[in-house]
C-alpha cells in the first residue's frame, strides 16, 4: 500500500493534475501527435491519485457506464483494472 503524502505535496500534486488536464491538455492538443491525450491522461492520473472527490466521482461514472470506465481504466493502466483483466482471463482459461 501507498504511503500517504504530506498534505502540501498532495496538493501540490492535484493543483498540477488540474492544470495539465484544464489548461495545458487543450493548449497542446493542436499539435502533432497524441501529446493533448498523454497530457491530459498525465493529468487525470494525479487527480486521480490526491483527491478522494474525484475518486469518488470516477467510480459513479464507472458504475454507469461500465464501458467508459474500462477504457479508462485502460488508458490510464490502472492497477484495478489489470487485476480485473487478469482475472477474467484465468475465468476463461478454465
């Protein structure tokens, strides 16, 4: 299990999640590339992490719309979602 950080760095960290994801994603998504996607994912990631409001309002959206929420999950490799895969790949297997 994850330590948790001092209340400073956690806010320092959503602060910087909610500006990759509101305010640097959209500057450079113009841009070539998937750079607009993997900053916002970035972004997402930390938010994510530091803010149980987000948490909380991430897994609503993810019990109603179950696909969404795996495509997430997915893009964002969450721990969760690869021990899900894994075991419904076992469940398959057998």
């Amino acid at each position: 299990m994850r330590s948790t950080p001092h209340p400073f760095v956690r806010i320092a960290l959503l602060v910087t999640g909610w500006t990759l994801f509101l305010v640097v994603a959209p500057l450079v998504s113009p841009l070539p590339g998937p750079a607009g996607t993997v900053v916002a994912a970035f972004g997402l990631i930390l938010i994510l992490r530091n803010s149980r409001w987000a948490r909380i309002r991430f897994v609503r959206l993810k019990a109603r719309w179950p696909r969404v929420g795996a495509f997430i999950d997915r893009i964002l490799v969450r721990g969760s979602a690869k021990r899900r895969r894994a075991v419904a790949k076992r469940l398959a297997a057998n």
